[in-house]
C-alpha cells in the first residue's frame, strides 16, 4: 500500500507523541501518524529535533518584530507631539501675560 502525503512530513513510530508539531492521522485506527512541523523550528519524525540556527522558519517572528517597531515609533510620535502642544500651549499662556514695571 502506498501513501503519499499532501504536505512536507514526516512518519513515526506508533505510540510515539509528537513533541512539537500536531499529530495528524490520515487512516483512523491504523496505529500510524504523521507530525506536522510546518512553521516550526523543529524538524524530524516526531518534531523533536531543532533546526540548526542558519534555517528560517515560516512563522512569522520577523512580522511581529516589525509591528512592535512600527508601534513603538508611534508611541514616540505622539509622546513628541504630546510635549509640542503643552510647550505651545504655555508659551501662548505667557505671551498674554503682561510683565510688570
């Protein structure tokens, strides 16, 4: 009998969990699964090995560094144009304010 998967897995033992990836079970009750890595940093028949540091994994870590960015910068923004207004706000106070002689 020849099984093709649809997508990038890997075969394991029966009994033996998936460590990280998510258990998916083609045949119900056949004693055989696949784990399914995609996305993580891990790698091999039950998702138990770590990819060596030089791989990219598809999960999204560089997006969510630059929203976190993005935001910070405008967090700044308004915390700058926050102080420019109440700096513009005084100077206007003191500018009605006669001095007295």
């Amino acid at each position: 009998m020849d099984r093709q998967l649809t997508f990038n897995k890997c075969r394991t033992a029966p009994g033996r969990p998936c460590a990280h990836g998510e258990q998916v079970d083609a045949v119900e009750f056949d004693a055989s699964f696949t784990c399914d890595c995609s996305g993580l940093i891990y790698t091999g028949d039950n998702c138990d090995a770590e990819v060596s540091g030089g791989a990219e994994v598809s999960g999204g870590g560089d997006q969510a560094a630059a929203v976190a960015s993005v935001l910070g910068v405008l967090f700044l923004l308004v915390c700058v144009a926050g102080v420019a207004a109440r700096y513009l706000q005084m100077r206007k106070a003191m500018a009605s304010v006669q001095p007295v002689e």
